[in-house]
C-alpha cells in the first residue's frame, strides 16, 4: 500500500513538473532568415530565462499557418516579415492587440496605432545582379525596372511567389506604385513574366541563386543581398531601383488564442528593445532598426538615402489577398 501510495505521490508531482516546465516555453513562428533567427532566440532566452521553440517560415507560409490553426492556435508569437502580411492577419481577427510600453520609443510609421503589430526592423528591396552575367552580356547593373526587361534578361530572373512571400507581395505592391497604378504595374508584370526563370518559396532565396551562377539577376531585400555579399559570393552587384523601391516594414505580433499570451507580451516587450534589434548585425542582417536607441549596422542601407515610395503597410495589407489572386490570374498563368 506504501508503495502504491508513493507511486501515485511521484506521479503527481512528475505532472505538476511537467506543467510548470511548459507554462515557461513559447512557440514562435519566425519570417526572417534561419541563422538570425536562431541567434534571436539565444538571446531572448538569455535575457529572460524563458525557453523558445522557433519554427521558421517566409511570412505567406506563417500567415496559411495560422489561418490553418486559427480554431486551435499552436504558436505564440509571429516574429518578422513584412507588416502587410501582418495587417492580412488582422483583417481576419488572427491577432491580439498588445501596446507595449516598449512602443511608445518606435516612430510611429512603423507600429499599427491600435497595437497589433509593432515594427521592428525597416529595409528596402534592391536588385542582385550576376557580373559574370553582366560582363558576358555586356550590361551595366540595372537601376530602373525598366532595365529588366531587357532581353538578355529573359528566363534570367528569379523572384518569390507573392502568395508565399512577403517580400514578392512587396515587389508587387512597388511596382504599382512605380508605375502609377493598378493597370500599368499589372501591364508591367505582364512583361516581366517571360523575364522570370523561377517564382521561388522563400523571398530570400534568389539571392543565393544569383550568388550560385543559377541566375542574372534576383529580386529581395537589399539587406539580404548584402548579407549573401558578406557571406562569399563575390559575384553578385546590388543596386537599388532609382525610379522608386519599396520597403518592409518587419514587425512582431501576439497569434490570438496562443496558448502562451502573457508569455507573448514580454517577448514583444524584448523585441523592441536594444538587446533584441541588435542581434541581427551579429549574423549579417543589416536592417535598419526601429529603436532609435539600438546601435544600427555599418552596412544598412538608409532610406533616406534611397528614393522610396509611399509604402502603406495598412493599405497594402487590405489589398493582399485580391491582388495576389489578380496576380495568379492574369500574370502567372
């Protein structure tokens, strides 16, 4: 009977263990690249204590995820991505306001007012182009859009799919900007078509493609151009559209319904501070930081020195999901 007694006491205490050891775990779902990721959660657990699963996707492939799971969320916490896939997600009550006091720092064009996102680092999209491609063909890096329809450019460039991607979506939303509406971005899409060798899952990925001899020329975030500069591959020139290039504005959110909200709030508290936005640089992620007090990366690419159009994250989130099905209609057919 002692036995039975001690037994039934030691597995007790094993579930009550168990239970305090997964009340101090979140789970989050991560849009920005694998080592910056890893190195992020490093430290938020250093910082804190409190232990991390991170499962890392592009921020189309999060946004199916969490719609998938809205019934039974399975994360916390979205970290990185673009802020209009973020407003998708609120458009469809995915997210739970927070406004952290951490906030009141950001400027406030890079946080949504009613605090379901917050911006935690900014970076405008640039062209890759292989020199190896540019020499063999005798073509100075494009600076313009227009440049890429040039014909030693067809079957040579690669770009995500902006069903996938947040940063294809943001090509597709520059270039409706850059042109000056709806008709002569899809016009220009449609030229560009025959251009591109392969839609790609992940927006970071044509660089590497690039980089490999796989392409001429690649369409991402000039910050992850940089950083496949950095990591060898000589061979790749980056240049920033002067006619106009959008940007991302990454941010951070609480999935509603997590299992871990309180949890979820200091995560979003530590994002935005000093110790969470400078973590990129140390794995060659030159964004520029939203905290004004965060020491920003030698190698980022400022906007002001750049011409940028008016990117609305709110406007462009609203609009996501009807001009990506516009997309696959009438230019990926």
């Amino acid at each position: 009977m002692r036995k039975q007694y001690l037994a039934i006491i030691s597995f007790i205490l094993i579930l009550i263990l168990s239970a305090c050891g997964n009340s101090e775990k979140l789970t989050v779902y991560v849009g920005f690249q694998e080592d910056h990721a890893v190195e992020a959660m490093k430290q938020f657990t250093e910082d804190t204590g409190i232990e991390v699963e991170m499962i890392r996707m592009s921020a189309g492939e999060i946004l199916a995820k969490i719609r998938a799971e809205k019934d039974n969320p399975q994360a916390d916490v979205w970290y990185g991505g673009p802020a209009d896939t973020f407003v998708a997600a609120v458009d469809e009550n995915l997210l739970k306001p927070y406004q952290s006091p951490e906030a009141d720092i950001i400027d406030e064009r890079f946080k949504d007012e009613e605090g379901y996102w917050t911006g935690i680092y900014v970076g405008p999209l640039g062209f890759a182009t292989n020199k190896d491609f540019l020499e063999k063909h005798g073509l100075e890096a494009p600076t313009s859009w227009e440049d890429l329809l040039d014909p030693a450019y067809e079957n040579e460039i690669i770009m995500a799919h902006p069903g996938s991607s947040g940063t294809a979506y943001a090509i597709l939303y520059t270039v409706l900007k850059v042109f000056g509406g709806e008709e002569e971005g899809f016009e220009y899409l449609n030229e560009l078509h025959p251009q591109v060798q392969q839609y790609t899952t992940s927006g970071s990925a044509p660089g590497r493609m690039v980089g490999m001899g796989e392409a001429g020329a690649g369409l991402l975030f000039a910050h992850d151009i940089v950083k496949y500069q950095e990591e060898g591959f000589d061979s790749i020139e980056l240049t920033i559209p002067e006619d106009g290039t959008g940007y991302e504005t990454g941010a951070v959110a609480i999935i509603e319904g997590g299992p871990q909200s309180e949890l979820a709030e200091t995560f979003v508290d530590w994002s935005l501070g000093t110790s969470a936005q400078e973590v990129g640089q140390r794995t060659g992620s030159y964004q520029n930081l939203t905290n004004p007090e965060a020491q920003e990366p030698e190698k980022a690419i400022r906007l002001d020195d750049i011409n940028t159009i008016d990117y609305n994250p709110k406007e462009a989130g609203d609009e996501r999901t009807r001009l990506i099905d516009k997309w696959d209609q009438e230019v990926n057919r």
